[in-house]
C-alpha cells in the first residue's frame, strides 16, 4: 500500500534541443543534441516523490514492449509500486517527441493511440490507505470523458483521500462550465494558456473566478518564472535562472506542493517548495534530470 497514488501517463521522451522550427522541418537538420529520458506527467512525479522518500503508487498502462519494460525497470529500482496489469500486449507504449527551442520553450509530437491516450477506469486501482491521490494530467486519455472521471473523483472522496488534479490543454475545445468533474477536486494546477483554453478567457484573473465557481476548492494557476496564482495574488519563485528546458517543469511544481501536503505544511510552504522544484527542473533537459543534482 502507498501513501500516494498518483494516475496518468508514463512515456519515454526524446528530446531535441535547439530546434529551430523553420529549418527543421524544411528538410536534413543537425540538432544540437537528441537525449532519451523517461517521461509522462505521473511517471515525472512518481519518480520526484519518490527520490524524496514518499511511497509511492503509479496507476497507468504500458505496452508490453522494449520501452514499457524499460519504465518497469525504473519503478522497480526506484521502489515505485504499480499494479500487475501495467503491460499489455497489443498497444504501444507512447513516445513524445520534444522539440526544444532556444528559449528552454518545447512543442511535442505524439502518437494518437499511444499508451498514456488509452488509460481507462479499469486500469486504474486505488489504494485503500493512500491520503493523497494525484490525477497527473486532466484530457490526456481519450478513453476517460468527465462521466468516467466524476465516478472516479466522486469514490476518491467517498474513501475521504485528498484529490489533487493537475491538467493539459483541452483536446476538443472543453468548457469549465460543463465539466462535473471539478467539483471533487480539492487542487487543481493549470498553466496560463491551459487556464485561458479551458476557461475561453484571456483574463486570467476571470479564469481563476470561473475555476473557482466550477466548485474546486483550491485553484494554483502555474506562471512560469512568475512562479504561480493563487487567490488573486501571485506567488514568485525565490530565484531566477536561466531556463534551458521546460520540460516536466509543471509536473516538478505539482509534485512539491504533494510533498508539502504530505508533509502537512501550510499552503504558503506547499507553494515555496513548488516552486523551488519546478524551476529545478528548468536547468537540466530532460523532466526529470534536475534529480541527479539533489
């Protein structure tokens, strides 16, 4: 059993660094470096949390292929626990492709029925002790519509867990006003342009009112080196640094403020320690890299 469950997706990354869009997709191009690395909004947080000393539990499904036994191999070395039905024949575990510019900025190329875009409620396993469960990434499979995920958030509360959601950019132009789902959740991270997608706003100030009144109790919209929003006041990051790769910096951020919620500090900490994590992960490529500095 784990103190932590957190659902969603787990992948492989390549990474490309410098890659100037014209020229790229132009014709031949020399990147400045190509880097494999493990991916995925859950497996990224899994893999902090659990560097951290937290237990831990992946809820996410894999293809039983050289790359999905590859991510097997690095749960278990990093004692990450995960249900027995994680691979599956006849699917292919997603690979995104993660162009990074000059800027640390990225773009991703990804399969359509990769792995992380098929999960669905019968993969998903809650442990009975666990106080907090993260739902890694709002819209990343296709197979969970917010029917299935009101069933699952509304049993994750029964069982009185702490619900934390973080979320992508809305697939087919979803709408904060018709979304059940997000009245169970207890936290929920988004960046500015997800905020301003889901909310169709370009206010952000109006998006964080209309989050709130979809009924979720805690609204952190993530701001990049403006460090993040919370009830109307903005929350810096306590250094700036030269960001080389965004990548897995969001997932970075949430994953402090489980820390912090595990830990029971206040929510002044949780988001220091968010935001500490998340601009760690801006100096290195790769989501997860900035773990081989701590």
């Amino acid at each position: 059993m784990s103190s932590v469950n957190i659902i969603g997706a787990a992948c492989i990354d390549l990474l490309i660094r410098n890659v100037d869009e014209d020229r790229f997709f132009s014709g031949s191009f020399k990147a400045e470096r190509i880097i494999s690395s493990f991916g995925g909004d859950a497996l990224n947080e899994a893999l902090i949390l659990s560097k951290m000393g937290l237990d831990v539990k992946l809820c996410a499904i894999l293809g039983d292929d050289p790359n999905g036994k590859l991510i097997l191999h690095e749960l278990d070395k990093n004692h990450i626990s995960y249900d027995q039905n994680i691979l599956n024949k006849g699917i292919d575990t997603y690979i995104s492709l993660v162009f990074i510019d000059s800027n640390g900025e990225r773009k991703f190329v990804g399969s359509e029925n990769g792995s992380l875009r098929l999960l669905d409620l019968d993969d998903i396993k809650i442990d009975e002790d666990a106080r907090i469960v993260s739902f890694a990434s709002l819209f990343i499979s296709k197979a969970l519509n917010d029917e299935k995920q009101c069933k699952l958030f509304a049993y994750i509360k029964e069982n009185n867990k702490i619900l934390v959601c973080d979320c992508s950019k809305p697939k087919n132009n979803e709408d904060v006003r018709d979304l059940k789902c997000l009245k169970y959740l207890d936290y929920f991270f988004c960046n500015e342009s997800e905020a301003k997608a889901l909310c169709h706003n370009e206010d952000l100030f109006e998006c964080e009112r209309l989050l709130y009144e979809a009924g979720i109790r805690n609204v952190i919209i993530k701001c990049g080196s403006k460090g993040c929003l919370y009830k109307g006041e903005f929350y810096p990051p306590e250094q700036n640094i030269d960001c080389i790769d965004s990548t897995g910096a969001g997932d970075s951020f949430v994953a402090g403020f489980i820390e912090g919620l595990y830990r029971n500090y206040d929510i002044n900490d949780c988001i220091s320690l968010a935001n500490k994590y998340g601009a760690s992960a801006c100096k290195y490529v790769g989501a997860t890299s900035w773990l081989s500095h701590v």
